[in-house]
C-alpha cells in the first residue's frame, strides 16, 4: 500500500462496506490524497451480501455516504440498481469548466 500525501502528512483512506448490523463486508485503502467518490464504484461492484438460501445478493437497498460520495454518477448507479442514495448534499457544487462542454 502506497501512503499519501495530504494536509495532515503521510496518511492512509479506509473505505470501507458494512451490513445493516455494522458486519464489514468488503473494505478498499487508498492514498491519502486521493478523492473518496473515486473508490466508491469499484468497491460496491465486489459486494456480495449473505442472506437466505442461495446466490448471495450482489446489491443493497440503500447506501450511505459522507459528503465525499456526493456525485451525480453515484446517484445514476444507485439509480440503474435501484438502490436508495442517503448522501448528503455537498453546501457548494462545482461549477462547469468555461468553454465547449467535453
């Protein structure tokens, strides 16, 4: 694991999936200095969560985050596998780049 850096010095994230009961179910370390929203598609695509008898369930009902999960990408994938997004709204959104849009 690489350790990055950020205002604080050389730290490690912890990203990590739990159950309704707080059971972790898959965790993610990055750099210090990388972007959470970034790890967030990655680590709910290798969920898997145990139930009942049979194939384990591969998606949640609901997802909860900080206001560093808040993108709008996040919330059309939570969308598409019809999970419910409880994330709160970051107080300033960014503003489009000027220019031709990409």
């Amino acid at each position: 694991m690489r350790w990055g850096r950020s205002r604080g010095g050389l730290t490690t994230k912890i990203h990590l999936i739990c159950d309704a009961n707080g059971i972790p179910l898959r965790f993610m370390l990055s750099p210090g200095q990388a972007s959470d929203i970034a790890h967030a598609q990655p680590l709910l695509d290798q969920v898997r969560i145990p139930g009942k008898l049979g194939r384990p369930r591969k998606r949640c009902r609901w997802l909860l985050a900080d206001k560093g999960y808040d993108a709008e990408h996040l919330r059309q994938y939570c969308d598409r596998y019809r999970m419910q997004p409880v994330i709160p709204l970051r107080t300033m959104k960014r503003k489009p780049k000027p220019g031709p849009p990409r």
